[in-house]
C-alpha cells in the first residue's frame, strides 16, 4: 500500500480519510429518495424550487445541501427555458391615445380619486408545465390599494373591461371626479373603454409612448 501511494502520489491521510467515508452511513438517504420523487414530478425544477417543493413534503434543507445532493444523484438542469420576450400591451395607434393629466403625480389625499392600471404577463407551474397568465389591477394611489383585478390565461379585452367595472363601481363614492391612469395599451385605446370612463365622468390619463416611468407605481406592482 506505501508503494502505491508513492506511486500515486496520494498523501496517506486523505487515503484513509476517504476509507472511514465509505464505511459511514448515509445521513442524507431519506431526503435523496424525496428528491428523486419529486424530479419525476417536476423535471424543470432547480435547487431553489426544490426547497419549497421539499417544505411541503415536511422536509427544511438548506439550499446549498440541496444544491449539493442534486449535484450528487445527477438530478441538475441540463436544460433552461429560453428568455422569452416580456409581454407588452402597446400595438400602435389603434384608437384614441389621451393626454397624461397625471403626470407623475403618483400621490391622493382622496381615497379612491387616482387608480392607475396596466397588464401584467407572468409564467406558472400547472403538472410540470411552464403556463402563462394574465393579470389586470386596478390601484389607488390614497394608499396603494389593489381595488380590483382580473387574472387570465390571454391578454384579451373582456379581463381587463371585467376590472375595470368592479373599479368603477368600487370607487363610485368618491366626491371628485375620478382619474383612471394607463399606459398606451391598445385595450386602453379602444372606443368602448374611453366611453365606459366618459358614462361615469372619469377623466383617462395615458402615460407617454415607451415611457414605463409615467406609470412607475403599478409597474413595479
């Protein structure tokens, strides 16, 4: 054994060290089977989503162990989804684009006098598979209120004329004429939406064109 460790070149203590490694039992078994489980159930998950995945099977591992185990029965992500192109509601002038009375003034002392909106896409898990859906807020600025939304599974008119109802209808009480801020969105633009907000005497409000920065509030929402 001197002889080959010579020739080797391996120092005599690492030699036994991984000796007694091998001999040891392994601590980890039980949560190597789960992971294995859940691979077969979600086969897009990383080491993150593995955590949440191993909490609701009652399991709390730190993220660098599981990172760790991962590495170690093969079960990494080879593979990543492709960066696909964020969601953007602008398709040219398509109706009426109207002025931007709010003009950054992203601040009320009315409840329910300024509510920006705008259309947010964002990807969820269903069986494994990437999905994308849609949501559609309505906000107050008094107080950062979400006062009403709707989620779909399309960018289509109906969720977002859906939302705007509850919001007109949950911000009737206010004494002042009310502001509904948007950015250029072509749902935005259509006659039928501009004239929801003329029926009820609601002024509309339109950030400038590639200007994310006019409505800065619900964005970072």
């Amino acid at each position: 054994m001197k002889q080959l460790l010579i020739i080797s070149g391996l120092p005599k203590a690492t030699y036994y060290y991984w000796v007694n490694c091998f001999g040891r039992p392994n601590k980890d078994e039980e949560i190597e089977k789960v992971l294995i489980k859940l691979r077969k159930l979600h086969p897009n998950a990383g080491y993150r989503p593995m955590v949440e995945l191993l909490k609701r099977e009652g399991y709390i591992v730190n993220h660098k162990k599981v990172q760790r185990l991962m590495r170690k029965l093969g079960l990494c992500i080879t593979s990543f989804w492709r960066k696909t192109r964020k969601y953007s509601s602008y398709r040219g002038k398509v109706g009426k684009v109207a002025k931007n009375l709010l003009n950054r003034r992203f601040n009320s002392k009315v409840v329910h006098q300024k509510l920006v909106t705008d259309t947010t896409e964002f990807k969820y898990y269903d069986n494994g598979q990437v999905k994308k859906a849609y949501l559609n807020p309505y906000m107050d600025l008094f107080n950062r209120e979400v006062v009403s939304f709707e989620i779909s599974k399309q960018p289509n008119f109906i969720a977002i004329s859906n939302a705007l109802s509850k919001a007109i209808e949950i911000t009737s009480d206010c004494p002042y004429r009310r502001t509904f801020h948007s950015d250029q969105g072509w749902a935005y633009q259509t006659p039928y939406y501009r004239q929801k907000l003329q029926e009820h005497n609601i002024y509309q409000s339109m950030s400038r064109k590639g200007n994310c920065h006019d409505n800065s509030v619900v964005e970072n929402f």
